[in-house]
C-alpha cells in the first residue's frame, strides 16, 4: 500500500493545480458577471438585441446583459440643438436669400430611432434642410422678414409629422438669419425710401386739405354769421315800415272820414 501512495511533492502540485483551477474559475465568473452588469443614467436608455433579435429597451439604472449573445445599442434622449447649414431660398416673389435657422429634437422613441432609420441625427438634419427650403419657398419676402414665427411654426409641424416615424418630437424651430444681396438690399433700400416719400407726399396733401376744410368752415361761418344779421335786419326793418304804413293808413282813413262826414 505504501508502495502505490504517491510522492508528498507529487500530492501539494497537484493540490495547487486543482486550487489554481478553481481560483481560475471564480475569476473568470467574476469577469463575466461584471462584463454582464450595465448602468445607465436617467436620461439614457438601451436598445436590447438578443441573437440579432430585437427585444426592449432597457434603463436607466443597473440591468444585467448576457456577454455575447446580446448587444445594446446606447440613445440619448437628452434635447438635441442642430443648427442648420444656410440654404439657398427662392421666394415665391423670385428673390434669391440665403436662410440658416436653428431646430431643437429629442428622442421619444429609443426603439424606432435604431431600427427605422440608420441614422436618425443625420437623417433629421437633412430633413431640416430640405423642409426649410420648401416652406420658405411658398411665401414672399416680406412675409419671410415680417412673419418669421408663423414660419417657424410651419417648418416645425411639418419637420414633427415627418420625423414622427423615426421616434423623434421637434419641439422648437427658429430662424436665425436672412442674407440678401446687395442689389437686393439696394433695391429694398429704393422701395423704403419711395414708399417714405410716397407718405410723405401722402400726409402733406392731407395737411392741405384739412386746411382747406378748415378754411372753407371759417368762410361758412363767417358768411352764416353774416346772412342772419341780414336776415335779423331786414326783418326789424321790415315790421318797423310796416307799423309806419298802418299808421298812416289810418290817419289817412280818419282823415277821410272826416271829409266825408
């Protein structure tokens, strides 16, 4: 029996050998199991896939993943500002214009944000430049300078109906800058300056004839004040020769009586 024991250094390598192995193990579970636990934060979540397979969304907060077989795809859905390149514009009353606005976006939806469209920041920055160029197209000029947040809230609903389908809400859309030519500025120049003219020319003639009107009530007056003092003494003339007349009339009567008598 003593024969077939093996050797006391044979018995501690093998010993160490099996300690090793289980060490060995627990390390790699340990590797595993912190490969495996994910934390987001509260304004991130995970797009989960399993074999390729979509399966949910997860965070924020701590969740486990198995390594290998799944795979997440990270989205923010923190509010996103995007400033639009400048674009070339045509107006409907053919002036060219150069327009760059600003868009503010988020994510709603993690899910249709991976998997309807590659890439949803790239893909909404040209739908940006796209719709921009189209609704501006449709109005003037002036109503590009003077009605810019009716414009704002157009480009923003149609952006919001568009980019619904890839999870994403446009909140705010606003329009920074206008650039004209400079025949065009001079040219609006020559139009503000003759409509300035125009109403001055405009005022002018109201000053005139409110003068005029004026003057033709004072003439009025004047004659009015004038026709009833005529009128007034023609009258008190008038009753006087006719007491006079009366009067004589009947002296005279008496008178001829008399010689009748």
């Amino acid at each position: 029996m003593a024969k077939n024991q093996p050797p006391p250094t044979v018995s501690f390598t093998r010993g160490l050998a099996n300690r090793n192995w289980w060490l060995g193990l627990f390390l790699l579970v340990v590797v595993l199991i912190a490969w495996s636990l994910r934390v987001l934060r509260e304004y991130q979540r995970a797009v989960m896939f399993q074999l390729g397979r979509y399966v949910g969304v997860k965070g924020p907060g701590l969740f486990f993943m198995i390594p290998i077989i799944q795979q997440m795809v990270k989205v923010d859905l923190r509010t996103i500002v995007h400033d639009v390149p400048p674009q070339d514009v045509i107006t409907r009353d053919n002036v060219s214009v150069k327009v760059n606005a600003v868009v503010y976006f988020r994510v709603v939806d993690p899910e249709k944000a991976v998997i309807q469209v590659v890439d949803f920041l790239g893909a909404t920055s040209q739908l940006a430049q796209t719709t921009l160029r189209a609704v501006l197209g449709k109005h003037e000029l002036d109503e590009m300078l003077a009605e810019r947040d009716k414009l704002n809230l157009d480009i923003q609903t149609v952006l919001d109906t568009q980019a619904d389908a890839w999870g994403i809400k446009v909140s705010n859309v606003e329009i920074k800058h206008v650039d004209l030519n400079e025949s065009m500025i001079r040219a609006i120049a020559r139009q503000a300056e003759a409509e300035r003219e125009r109403r001055a020319k405009a005022a002018r003639a109201d000053q005139q004839h409110l003068r005029l009107l004026q003057l033709e009530l004072t003439i009025h007056a004047d004659l009015g004040h004038d026709q009833v003092a005529a009128v007034a003494q023609h009258l008190f003339l008038g009753k006087r020769c006719d007491g006079f007349s009366r009067g004589l009339g009947t002296r005279g009567l008496g008178w001829t009586g008399h010689r009748i008598s």
